[in-house]
C-alpha cells in the first residue's frame, strides 16, 4: 500500500545549511502503528495530522530558494512500504521521487537476471533520469525499507524545466554525471555506441569517448548541454549544420559518423582523435620549428578550401580546433558554429572566440571564405611569433581592436620572419573583408615559395595504401532472404566505419 498527504509548510532550516524544514498533513490511516486503513474510510475516519521532516539534499544545495519552493510546492507526499517495486524496467516513466526518509534499490536486468546497480536513501533523485530524457525506465527500483518519498509528474516536471533554467542545468548535470559513471548500465548507450568516459567539457557542450558496439571502434561524442538544447530555436539550429557537417568527407577534417538525438539533447558522433590541440601545444610554451609551423598551416588550409567548396564557413579558427595526430596528420574539429556561405547570426549565440573573431562576426554581417582566412591569419601570427597581433584580456578592447583597428607592419617587429610570413599577414589579418586574400587557394599561393625552400609537402601523412579483406559466404536457398537482411546491415555499418564493401555473387 502507498498512501499520498500534502505539503502545507515549506521554510529554509534555521541549523542547518541548504536545508528545508517540511511540515506535511497526512491521513490518520498513516499514524504510526496503523497497519491498513480503517474500512469504510469516511471523511470522519480520516483525522487529519501534521509530520516533521527537515529535507537536505544536492538538490536543495544547487537550486536558487525560490525554485526550490516552487518545486516542492508541486509535489505531493507518498509513503511506500517495504517491498513494493514503484518503478519497473521497460515501462514509461511518469513520475520522478526525491527520497525523504528509507532506501530503495536499483535494479538492471539484463538476460532475464536481475542485478543490483544502486542504493539510494534520503535526499537522492531517483526515476529523475527516464522523466527528463522521455525515455523508458532503464532499470527497476525496490523499497528496501518503508520510505517516505516526495513525487512529482512528468507534466509538472516538463512544465518547471522550461520555466526554470536553473532546474535545467541541474538536470543536464545529472545526465551528465549518469553518463560518465563507471558502471554499466543502458543509461551509457547512445544509439549504436556506449559512453566509456568523460574527456571535455565546453561552453555549450560535453565529449565523452565512446566505442561503436559491434565494431569496436572508438568515438567520440559530443552532447549539446540541456540548457541550449531545451531551446527549440537553438537545438533546431544545431541540428540542422550538424547534418551540414556530416556530408564533409576530407582527411583533414574530423569525420562525423552519426547524429543522435536521445535524452532531449543532440549528441554528435564523430572520428576519435589521439593527440594534441594546437592550443596545447602553444601553451606548453614549446617552440614550433618554422617547418612544422608551415606544414600545420598548409595542412589546416587543405580542410578549409575544402569546405568552402562545399560552402561550408567554419566561423571559429582557432589553435583549439587544430588538432595534431601523433603522425603529423592535422585535423579540423569543432564545427558547432560552421554554417553556410552568406549566412548571418541573427541570434549573436556564439560567433566565434574573440581573440580571433573577424570584424563581420562581431558586426553581425554577412561570413564567407573571408570570415575563416581572417581567423586563419590570426592564429598563425601567434603561432609563429608566440603572441597575438593584439595584447590584453580586457573583451572592451580586444572587441576595438577587431573593428578598428589595424595589423601593423610586422617587419618592424620580427624582421628574423620569412618575407612570405609578412605578406601573409598583411593581406589576411584586414578588417575590411575586400582586403584580404578571397580565397584559402589565394592564400596558400603566397606561402608556397616558402614551403618550397623548406620542403615543405603536406600530405603524404593521410595518403596511406588501402587494404582489402575477402571473404566466403556458403549459403542454402532458403537462406537467401536473411542473409539479405543481414549484409543489408552490416554494409551500413561498413560504411559508418569509413570502408567500403563490395559483393560478388558466385555460382556454383
């Protein structure tokens, strides 16, 4: 028997700290020493009285006093006895439980065997994960002992996550944190692929490193955090240039495999990188030999002609999302903001990091080639002379600088640079977008001399031999239909890999 009472004195606790003192009418039936209710149960025999609870939680820790109160304003009082199993594997989920008093257990089964994953006891969530995402409950979960519970529908929690981006924040923490624990469960699976760990965290997302189930291979994933996501605007945006993305097939661009929109968010799964951002490396305050400085440049300007051809404008080059492979491969990442040629940002969200954002982007103007080649100067400059063509930390005048001023003659400041290097800067770092090179082709024109006295050829790192596997498929007649199905399948995901299958009947 679970019975239900009402919330009629919420107040923060005067002794102890992000904690409420909870004065709840109950039913007389839920007297201690009541067993079952009086029969008949009237009006009369339902003698009201109050309960005391002081409530601490994380929850009450996180989240602003006044959400707290309008979130517990909206729940109502259950009382669960031992045993009972309130929620179940498999089923929709239409309501979520803050633990007052009592344990409960979480199960997973997995091949009709039950294994316990959890204990959960007072001020911890629980059923929280399955209401938010809109998912079916991943596990089951048992009342270890009687407990008092607080419990709120799926209506009522959709209709606080919209209301209060405090409350989605802290619910996108809770997924984030269920998807990077160390234990297995189906909360860790998105799509074809299982979360193995967390390795960044950004502005308006996180990356996890994942495995592809079937073929092993590693990924990683990137979730959109709930705060954007539950933006239908926003979420509407990045799915759509996510899409944009995943038809760009370059081998100095990381490669998109999958788009998955699971937990109400977006996750992006991509190629998984082994190496170093060029931030990193900037940072470490090693000094990049002129040669390899040249080749990074060269390498980064394949991938963006590439997809400017495809009208793709990345919109933030930077050193961050340069990646270099342990053999000399350099990649492209992060492509959240590309967008399409001619293309504004109406919406001012993210357009670019400041230290290297084009005049246009600031200004809300039209971006195209111009936009990236600007960004692509500026990351340059600080690659190869170790600082930036403007100093300071202060967004006010880094923002002045970028609209109104001008690089000046760096002759007169690194006169040891190759004259190809001056010309380079001179001609992309330009706040007028008429005045710099048009396009990436244009700009590699002027540093090839260079990289000509210094042998300098990228490329020969991602030109690797193909390889080729053959395989025997003995089959009976009746078989013919399944076995369609199943090459249908794993054709598909040959191709997710990267690699091409190809089929040859033969006949006996």
């Amino acid at each position: 028997m679970n019975s239900e009472g009402k919330i009629t004195k919420i107040s923060p606790s005067h002794s102890q700290g992000a904690c409420y003192y909870l004065e709840i009418d109950l039913p007389a039936l839920l007297r201690e020493g009541h067993e079952e209710a009086p029969s008949p149960v009237t009006e009369e025999t339902r003698e009201r009285y109050s309960t005391e609870i002081t409530l601490c939680s994380e929850l009450t820790d996180t989240l602003p006093r006044e959400v707290i109160e309008v979130l517990l304003q909206q729940m109502e009082f259950r009382r669960l006895p031992q045993g009972v199993r309130f929620i179940r594997q498999g089923e929709e989920a239409d309501r979520f439980y803050l633990i007052l008093k009592g344990t409960c257990v979480v199960r997973i089964e997995k091949d009709t065997v039950e294994y316990p994953i959890a204990r959960l006891g007072p001020g911890e969530l629980v059923g929280e994960m399955a209401v938010f995402t809109g998912e079916r409950c991943n596990a089951s979960v048992d009342a270890q002992t009687d407990m008092d519970v607080l419990t709120m529908s799926r209506e009522q929690f959709d209709d606080l996550s919209r209301r209060f981006p405090d409350f989605r924040r802290y619910l996108s923490e809770i997924v984030t944190r269920r998807l990077s624990e160390s234990r297995i469960t189906a909360e860790k699976k998105i799509g074809k692929y299982v979360i193995t760990e967390k390795i960044g965290d950004g502005g308006s997302s996180i990356i996890y490193k994942g495995v592809h189930s079937l073929l092993k291979l590693p990924v990683a994933i990137k979730m959109l955090k709930h705060e954007m996501a539950m933006d239908p605007e926003f979420i509407g945006i990045f799915s759509n240039e996510a899409r944009v993305i995943a038809q760009l097939n370059h081998p100095r661009i990381v490669r998109v495999y999958d788009i998955e929109e699971l937990y109400r968010t977006v996750f992006i799964v991509m190629e998984y990188l082994d190496g170093v951002s060029l931030r990193q490396v900037l940072d470490s305050g090693s000094r990049i030999p002129l040669a390899k400085a040249l080749d990074i440049v060269l390498q980064v300007c394949e991938g963006l002609e590439y997809a400017h051809r495809s009208g793709i404008i990345h919109q933030d080059v930077n050193p961050r999302n340069i990646f270099l492979l342990p053999d000399g491969t350099v990649k492209i990442i992060d492509f959240g903001l590309a967008c399409r040629v001619g293309s504004v940002d109406t919406n001012f969200l993210f357009p670019g990091t400041i230290y290297y954002i084009s005049p246009e982007q600031l200004k809300g103007d039209p971006v195209d080639e111009r936009t990236d080649i600007y960004s692509l100067g500026v990351t340059v400059f600080e690659m190869v002379t170790g600082s930036l063509p403007v100093s300071g930390d202060d967004m006010k005048t880094l923002v002045n600088w970028h609209l109104h001023e001008e690089i000046g003659d760096t002759r007169a400041s690194f006169p040891d640079l190759p004259e190809e290097l001056h010309a380079f800067f001179m001609k992309s770092i330009r706040r007028d977008p008429a005045e710099r090179f048009r396009t990436v082709s244009d700009a590699v024109a002027v540093l090839k001399p260079l990289a000509e006295r210094l042998r300098v050829s990228s490329g020969s790192a991602v030109c690797a031999p193909q390889k080729m596997i053959g395989m025997f498929l003995v089959y009976q007649e009746g078989q013919q239909l399944v076995l369609k199905r199943l090459i249908e399948e794993f054709d598909r995901t040959v191709r997710e890999a990267g690699a091409l299958l190809k089929i040859t009947y033969v006949e006996d």
